[in-house]
C-alpha cells in the first residue's frame, strides 16, 4: 500500500475509496451496511463533497483489509494539499474578489485556477467585465498574454 500512498497523495480519499469499491465490485450499499454508516453519508465522502472521519477510516481499513491508518493518512495528505492550495491562491496572487461574481455565474468562482484556466477568465472579463476589471486583468496577465488570448492589439487600461 506504501507505493499506492504515494500514488494517491492529495486525492480526496473518498474518491479513492470509490475507485476501490468499484474495482473490488462492492455496492456502496452493502459497504455502507458492513461499515456502520447511512449510505447518504458514504456516497458524500466517495464523491468528495464531505471529509473522512478518523472513526469511519480505520473502519474502511479494516474492511477493505488496509494497514490501520492508511485511509486517515490519505484524509491527511488531501487536506495538506488543499490547505497548499489555498494559501497559493490568496498569497498575493490573483484576486477573485476583485471581479465580479456575477461574471462567473455558470461556474463555482472557487474552483477558478489563475493560470489553468487563464483563456477563460480573459476572455469572460474582456467579453462582460467593466473597464476596472478589465484593468485588473491586463495588469495581472500582462498586456502581451491578453492580446494574445484576444488576438488583438487594443488592449483597455
């Protein structure tokens, strides 16, 4: 299991479970029964929207047959990621709360990556934003990036 640590560190570890319970072949109605838990609850952490308790891992570890701990480590080793993350995006990098929400309307504003998906937030704020975001923009990707992305030389400042 060492090897498959290091494989899955930083992956939330109810989506490894999932991948687990499908490999195996195990409904997550029979695995909800056979850890002490409501299947509403299992199907929440195995989709990633709910955090792994320390009582319900070592009970996945014992059922899947797991060293005691592994899946608390892999909770652990999520949330240091997404603790790294999130530092990262508030360090004196890009700033969502500069832009309005209502740009982003078909999209969870906090799920937004600067650099991944740079062409996006671009283009949506040069397509919709006001003259202070657009500023924002260019003043932050830089003027050669955006005209590059919108294939124009005219940039707003």
């Amino acid at each position: 299991m060492e090897a498959a640590i290091e494989k899955y560190k930083g992956i939330h570890p109810g989506l490894i479970l999932e991948h687990e319970l499908k490999k195996r072949k195990i409904a997550k109605n029979r695995f909800a029964t056979a850890v002490d838990q409501r299947r509403q609850t299992l199907n929440a952490i195995t989709k990633g929207r709910r955090k792994l308790p320390v009582e319900l891992s070592f009970k996945i570890d014992k059922e899947l047959g797991y060293a005691e701990g592994t899946m608390l480590m892999m909770q652990a080793y999520y949330e240091i990621e997404d603790y790294r993350k999130r530092q990262q995006s508030t360090e004196g990098n890009f700033e969502l709360g500069k832009l309005r929400k209502g740009l982003f309307w078909d999209t969870d504003i906090n799920k937004l990556d600067s650099e991944k998906h740079a062409t996006a937030i671009i283009r949506r704020v040069f397509e919709r934003g006001n003259n202070e975001e657009k500023k924002y923009i260019t003043d932050y990707y830089g003027d050669h990036r955006v005209a590059g992305i919108l294939g124009t030389d005219s940039l707003v400042k």
